[in-house]
C-alpha cells in the first residue's frame, strides 16, 4: 500500500461528523508517525511521511465527498499509483458502531465518496469500511451521517483509531487479514459488550436433571 486516504467533508462545522470518521482516523495516522502539516495539494490535504521503512502518502479530499474521486485521481495519476496499492477508510451505515471490516473491490453501498472514486479509478482499491450504525428509517440518513457523534461515542472512536493506527504496519505490507483480525481482537476491549442473556435456572427436582 502506497496512498491512505480517509473520506470526510471539509469545513469546521463538519470536523466530527460521523460522515467525517475518515478524516479522524486519517489525522491519527499522521500524529502518531509524526507526518509533516498537511498541504493543499491535488484538491486535498495532502501529506507524506514514513511507516516503518514505508514512505506513505495521506489525502483527505476537500472537495466534498460527493466529489472525492477527482482528488482521488489527481494523486494517484501524479505518483502512479495503482488502485490496488491504496487503502480508502469511510463511514459505513450498514456495519454497528465501531465495527469494520475491509475488502478490495465491491460497490458502493450507496456511499457517495465510493461512488466517485468508483467513476475516477475503478474499484478495485481497498475499503476499510467503518461502521457508524444506521438511524433507522432511509429518510434520517442524511441528518444522521452529517450530525455529530455524541459525547459517549467519541472517546471510544479516539481508541478504535489509535488501533487502526498501532497497526496499519500490517496494512502497508498487504497483511489485511492480519490487520482486521488485530483490530478485532482490540476492539472487544474498546466497544461496550452486550450483557448476556440470564438463563433461568430450572428447577433440580425433576429426576431428568435438565439444564
């Protein structure tokens, strides 16, 4: 892998979206490596550094996302970069909080960056798709990926990206197996677990001893 890229809206006013969580884990890689201050370049913040011996590239597109690819294309034609040598972190409506899971190739689900990152250099690049849950009903969609995490949600968010971060090594050498299956692991101490159903005990009269 040669180029991350997380997908998000710019603007302040957007900054913790959920639509946004791509910037977020983004700008925790770029902290955690100690990646030099975004630049204006290629219709993005963009911003190279190492990983290990890796010389990585971040992009977070300012063109909204509805129009990501053209950012998209704009970097990966620049350095010649092929789709399979890059790795695109967004939101995913269809996946519970926090949860992920990451592929190359498929489609869109819907998601509007995919659908123009589709258009400007096929599909297959890799999705690290990251779960924000879904409002419900099809009609607060809109609202719901443009509003807030709320207060609870952020911390937990804060550590699923130090995770992605702490591990994207695996990533970068093509290890995604690897990669999901650390973040998984990582991410049962991180989310709120369900409580397990109590089993009602029956009674030990009865000479069949059920249980």
């Amino acid at each position: 892998m040669k180029l991350i890229i997380g997908l998000g809206n710019p603007d302040k006013k957007y900054e913790r979206n959920r639509h946004n969580i791509g910037f977020l884990a983004v700008d925790q890689i770029a902290e955690d490596y100690d990646f030099p201050d975004f630049q204006n370049k290629f219709s993005a913040h963009y911003s190279e550094g190492f990983i290990g011996t890796e010389k990585i590239k971040l992009l977070k597109p300012q063109t909204y996302m509805n129009k990501s690819g053209h950012a998209v294309q704009k970097c990966s034609q620049f350095f010649k970069i092929e789709p399979n040598e890059i790795l695109v972190i967004h939101d995913e409506l269809d996946l519970s909080f926090g949860k992920m899971r990451c592929k190359i190739g498929g489609g869109a689900g819907g998601h509007n960056g995919l659908k123009s990152i589709d258009q400007h250099i096929g599909k297959e690049f890799y999705r690290l798709r990251y779960g924000i849950d879904h409002p419900g009903q099809k009609s607060m969609v809109t609202s719901y990926v443009l509003g807030d995490f709320d207060k609870d949600e952020m911390p937990l968010i804060e550590e699923l990206n130090e995770s992605i971060s702490d591990n994207i090594d695996l990533a970068i050498n093509d290890q995604y197996e690897k990669f999901m299956t650390k973040i998984a692991m990582e991410s049962k101490n991180i989310l709120p677990q369900p409580d397990k159903p109590e089993i009602e005990a029956k009674s030990t009269s009865n000479k069949s001893n059920e249980v």
